[in-house]
C-alpha cells in the first residue's frame, strides 16, 4: 500500500481540531449498541487483511480492530484527532496501525490492494458521497469489503439541511450532507458495490452497512 498524505489544512479540519480534546472524553452515545457493531466488524475481519479507515477520529475503532489484521491504516483530516490517536497507539504498544492526517482525495492507494474499507460516521459528512464510494470501489481488491456506519441524516431530519449551511459558517457545526438511506443504496450500487448486510439499531441512529466489491 502507498499513500500520499495532505500538504495542507483541510477546509472542515479547524473545526475537528477545535473539539479533538473535548471528543476524545466524551462517552459513546450507545455503548451497547457501539460494541455490537464492533463485534460484527471483527467477525469479517481476517489475520492477513490489509484495511483502511477513513475518518477514523482519536482511533478508538481502528486500535480495537487491530489485533484481528495484518496491517491498518487510519486517516483522519483533524491533526488534533491523529495527534491523540497516535498516543493512543504507542501507549497501547500497538505497532501494525499507523496514523495519518488524510482525506480521501489525498490518498494514493493501489487499485486493488485493501481487504478491507471502514467508513464510520463520516459518509454523511463528505459533499461528494457517490464519487467517494467509486475511490474506495477501487482501492478494493475484488469481494473486498466496505463497512460503514452512516446517519442518513435526510431520513429523520431534512430540516438540517437548511440549518448547516449557517452552522458550518459560523463554526458551530461541521458541514453535514443531507441525504436518505435510499440515496446511499443508490450510490453505493452504482458504485460496484454489493449488499451483504445491513443493519439499523435505532431510528435516528447510523445505519451498519456491509458492501461487497464486485469486480470492475
């Protein structure tokens, strides 16, 4: 795998950079729920997989799935969050993780060489979903597998979209793409991608995809 990481800030990092201290201590919002989807991700995962994380935050995700992978890379666009993720992992004595200020734009990853995606929490906060899902389609080897994540914010909540705009101006809220769960099927079939599971605990709650890499 090779990756070319960002040269400079990010336009939504300032915000991420800002909070990284306060998000790093704040609780998950639904443990039990969170554990569970740990646990599904960790049935799919293998000894020799390669995996990326894009949006991985202070690394909590990447760090527990770990020991179940040869070799994972986690991105983020915050500096602050890479920052505590990385102490994270050295104070844990991990050594097959490593932590990286990226977007997905920035990445240079070999076509075909991941097992291996994970998108949590981060789909709905990225403007350009459908083209996104075609980078990752192809950083996929064939039947490798994305696992996402993803509040369909447009599914409980439409009257965000008129709301973030202003938000993201005066760096109250990050930018949120409002979409539905409907859109997101449409994307990711577009894409190449094949539904395996998907899973949805709560209404307001992120949807737990599984999507398979169909062959080009």
């Amino acid at each position: 795998m090779t990756a070319l990481y960002q040269t400079q800030p990010h336009p939504e990092a300032r915000f991420w950079d800002r909070i990284a201290e306060r998000y790093a201590k704040k609780p998950v919002p639904d443990q039990q729920v969170y554990e569970a989807k740990l646990a599904k991700t960790d049935s799919y995962l293998k000894p020799t997989d390669r995996v990326l994380e894009i949006g991985c935050g202070t690394g909590t995700t990447a760090l527990h799935h770990a020991p179940k992978a040869a070799h994972v890379l986690a991105t983020d666009i915050s500096t602050g969050m890479i920052k505590i993720a990385r102490a994270k992992a050295k104070a844990a004595g991990f050594t097959n993780v490593d932590f990286e200020v990226a977007s997905v734009d920035d990445l240079k990853v070999a076509p075909g060489s991941l097992d291996v995606i994970l998108a949590h929490s981060i789909l709905h906060l990225l403007p350009d979903v459908d083209q996104v899902l075609v980078k990752l389609h192809a950083m996929l080897k064939p039947g490798g597998l994305l696992i996402s994540s993803t509040p369909c914010v447009g599914d409980f909540m439409p009257v965000l979209r008129y709301v973030v705009p202003l938000g993201s101006r005066l760096g109250v809220m990050p930018w949120v793409n409002v979409f539905r769960k409907a859109e997101l099927d449409d994307w990711l079939r577009e894409a190449g991608f094949v539904a395996k599971e998907s899973w949805h605990p709560s209404p307001k709650g992120g949807f737990y995809i599984v999507a398979g890499a169909s062959p080009a």
